[in-house]
C-alpha cells in the first residue's frame, strides 16, 4: 500500500497505462476519509486534457518521473465520468469505479469515504438512501441508467437480380435424302398389220412393186425433273419467364441474454 507522500509525489507526473501508452498528468489525490490511505487519483485525459478520469492508486507505481497504472489507456479514458459533491466522492460514486475497475466495494466504511488531499476537513455528509441505492447502476463503463437493453439480430432477407447464364438462338442448315415417287410416261414401238382392202389397196400398191425400204419413228419418255423451293414453314425466337421457388437461407444471428446472479425475483 503506497503511503501517502510516495502517491503524493505522483501529483503532476506523467502517467502511463499496463500496456505503456501515454495517458495524460496526474492532477489531484484522493484519500480515504476513515484510514488516511491513498485510494484514487485523477488523470488529465480527453483532449487537451481537459477531462478528470479516477483511477485507483492501488497497484500503482513511480518509474523514475513515470507514473505506471495497472490498467491500460483504454481502460482509464473509458472510465465512468463522476460528480463530485465539493471534494469528496459519494458511496454511489465510488461503488461505481469500484466496480468497473473490477475491485470489491466495502459497503460498510461509510458514507464520503474519500475526500481530496488538500488539507481540508474531509468530514462531510451525505448518506445515499437505502432506496436510491438499490436502484441498478452501470458498473462496467460509462453510466447509461438503471436497466440494460437485451438485443439480439434478425435476419432481414431480400432478393437481388443477378446473371446466372445465357440463352441462345442459332440457325443451321443440314442436308437430308428424301424420297418422293413420280409417275413417268415411256413410248415403245408397236408392230401393226394389217390386210390389204380395197379400201387401202391404193395405198398399198403405191411404189415400186418390189423394193427395199426403212421406216422409222422416235420415241419419248418421260423422265423426272427434280428442283427445289423455299417456303416458310414457322417462326422461333427467344424469350423469358419467370418462376417462383422456395429456397433456404441461412445466416449466424447473435442474440444477447440477460442472467441474474444472487438473489432475485423474476418480475415482469
């Protein structure tokens, strides 16, 4: 336990946290109004050090001209911001730092239990009634009121419109037989005798009576004629539509939860 001369020299020294960051100048004391004993000083912090944060001078040390805290720089300037009442710290205010510098709170020392080391009478009153002071507080930071907020995340699911792929349309020609059957005409010779009449005798003794002769005819036939032509025959084209499926989606959501520890009623 530090005397109080050895805290006394930390006045107007520079303090640093654990973890050797800057913090700002030590500007006041603090003593405990029934032992005498250093309990608190207060660091200039915020900016241009404007702003008092208590710290507990227990643990606390001299490095030379170096005062070292043993709670980092984070710690101290998150420190709950106290009222003070003239020069002395309240019971309420000082459970408080107690309890965000995660140190046990002696109930029973009394009320005003410290008061500023400036060789003042450090006896004042001011007892917190038993009612304000069963009303909740914030002891691990910054005071907010008398009740926490659970809260706890939900998923918000939307839709967004994306590119999954590409459709597309193209036109090719291939080559296939097809068969048709087509009814073609043939012209064949055909021998044909007939006896001499009198109707065709004329026609018949017409010429030498004994000769040589050759007759003739052409033939046809018919013969297929294959074309072709192009005709429509449809029309294709692309579109979309649209379908509706279910689809499940999954997502870590955190909730906060509220637990009470000694004794207490459930109440809602």
């Amino acid at each position: 336990m530090l005397s109080e001369a050895e805290a006394g020299r930390m006045i107007g020294n520079t303090a640093y946290g654990s973890d050797g960051s800057k913090i700002g100048k030590v500007g006041q004391l603090y003593l405990d109004d029934q032992t005498g004993q250093p309990e608190f000083i207060t660091v200039n912090t915020g900016l241009f050090g404007k702003s008092e944060t208590f710290v507990p001078v227990e643990n606390a040390s001299m490095d030379g001209d170096r005062v070292v805290l043993p709670y980092s720089k984070d710690k101290i300037k998150d420190a709950p911001s106290v009222d003070l009442d003239g020069d002395h710290l309240d019971e309420a205010e000082e459970r408080r730092l107690y309890g965000y510098y995660g140190r046990s709170y002696d109930a029973g020392a009394g009320d005003d239990r410290h008061g500023r080391d400036d060789g003042e009478d450090s006896s004042a009153a001011g007892r917190e009634s038993f009612a304000d002071a069963s009303v909740g507080h914030d002891t691990s930071g910054p005071e907010t009121d008398d009740a926490m907020t659970r809260s706890e995340e939900r998923l918000d699911v939307s839709t967004t419109t994306q590119e999954a792929g590409r459709a597309r349309l193209r036109k090719y020609v291939t080559t296939e037989m097809e068969t048709q059957t087509v009814p073609v005409r043939k012209e064949r010779a055909v021998l044909e005798r007939e006896p001499v009449t009198d109707a065709n005798v004329d026609r018949a003794t017409d010429g030498p009576a004994i000769s040589e002769e050759e007759h003739e005819v052409v033939l046809h036939e018919e013969r297929p004629v294959v074309d072709t032509t192009v005709e429509p025959v449809e029309r294709v084209r692309l579109s979309t539509e649209a379908a509706t499926e279910e689809q499940q989606v999954s997502e870590e959501v955190r909730k906060e939860h509220v637990e009470a520890e000694g004794d207490v009623q459930n109440r809602r």
